[in-house]
C-alpha cells in the first residue's frame, strides 16, 4: 500500500511533480520591467468552452487591450525604467501546448523619478465565491514612483485609484476577448496536511472570479524584487 504524502513546513504534500493540465484554460502572463530594469510579470486565467481559442491572434488581442490598460491607468504613477512588453498566452489543457507572444511597442512608465524601493508592490486580488485551498490569486503591481507613497507604509489615493482602475480594465480585457476570468485549479493528490487531517484528491478546474480589487492601502513586499535579488 503506498504511503500517503505529508506536508511539511516547506513541502506542500498535494503538489503533483511536473507540469499539471487545467482544461479549458487559458493562461495569460503580462511581462514588463520594475523600477530597477529587472523582469516581473503578473499570471490571470480565462476560461473557454468548446473549441480552444488560443491563437496569435488572440494574443495579440490582449496585448493591445490589457497594454492600453496598463497605460491609460498605472503608467502615470510609474517611473520609466518601469515598463509593459508583451502578453503571453498558453492554452494549458495540455502541459505541452505552445506558448504565443502578443507585442507591439513597449510601454514605459511615465512618472517622475525616483522609484519608492524596487521590492515594493501594490496587490490587487482575484475575488472568488468559492473557499478553499488554490481559490485566491495576487497579483503583485511594482515600478512605482515616489508620489504613489503616502507614508507610514500607505500607498497614495492616486495610486489607489490607478491600480483599482487597471484592475477592472484588466478584467474587462479578459472577458472581452471571449474569456470567462477564473483561477486556474491543477490536480492535486491526497495528502495529510500539517495538522495531521488527510485531504481527499482534488481535479483540475477553473471557478470563475468576480473581479480583481485592490483590498488595502498598504503597500506590500515582493522579496524577489530587492536590489541584489
């Protein structure tokens, strides 16, 4: 009999090896730069039914709305080293299907230097009815410009209101180009978690999301952003 798998404290015990499918998904990477030139990229989904939509042409459909987002609402608060390249699309039912870059002209920031630090990071989150482990998605939004801050760790009410509106607008570009937006569910094995309660398998799936929201002021941390990161 084998042996269930059991997390630790930096093992998740339902992670299946590899890749994973997620059928009817399509995957959606926004790439650009940070304040200090180095890569970041944010990761939404979208559900379809029927015949898979993934295509050049599809991406680039989100490259010109979800750029056009990124202009008209967070290139005003972000400085020029911070940019929006290009829109990655991959229809993951299948682990192996290819990757499509939607392009045009990079976009830069056009705030005033200087950047608040390289590791900071407004959030926005991606709402879902449904509870329960993998049902909570963040999207972390950094190359700020001095002005988004407040002060005491608080991000400005502009930059508030630039991060909420590219929310919706990234939303609405999902849906509008025939998407349903949604979290992105691989299978998961039985597992005994930390507290020693064994968790039943899980399939794959796709529940949808609400809205992206901006849920607090405050401004967040993404480690991987420092300076010598």
């Amino acid at each position: 009999m084998s042996q269930i798998p059991v997390s630790q404290k930096k093992i998740d015990g339902g992670k299946i090896k590899g890749a994973q499918p997620c059928a009817n998904t399509v995957e959606i990477r926004v790439i650009g730069t940070a304040s200090n030139s180095k890569q970041q990229s944010i990761t939404v989904h979208g559900f379809f039914s029927g015949a898979s939509p993934v295509s050049q042409a599809l991406a680039d459909t989100l490259w010109t709305s979800i750029s056009t987002a990124w202009n008209s609402n967070l290139a005003p608060q972000m400085v020029p080293a911070a940019t929006i390249q290009a829109v990655h699309i991959r229809d993951m039912t299948l682990p192996t299907n290819p990757v499509f870059i939607g392009t045009g002209t990079a976009l830069a920031g056009t705030g005033a230097p200087p950047a608040v630090a390289p590791e900071n990071a407004v959030v926005l989150t991606e709402n879902v009815t449904m509870r329960g482990r993998g049902l909570k998605g963040r999207m972390y939004l950094g190359g700020w410009a001095n002005t988004a801050d407040a002060g005491n760790g608080v991000i400005s009410a502009s930059a508030s209101a630039a991060a909420t509106g590219f929310g919706t607008a990234l939303f609405n570009a999902i849906s509008g180009a025939g998407l349903t937006p949604c979290v992105a569910q691989v299978p998961r094995q039985q597992y005994q978690g930390l507290t020693g309660t064994v968790h039943a398998a899980r399939t794959q799936g796709h529940p949808p999301v609400s809205n992206y929201t901006l849920r607090n002021n405050e401004w967040d941390t993404q480690r991987r952003r420092g300076l010598n990161g």
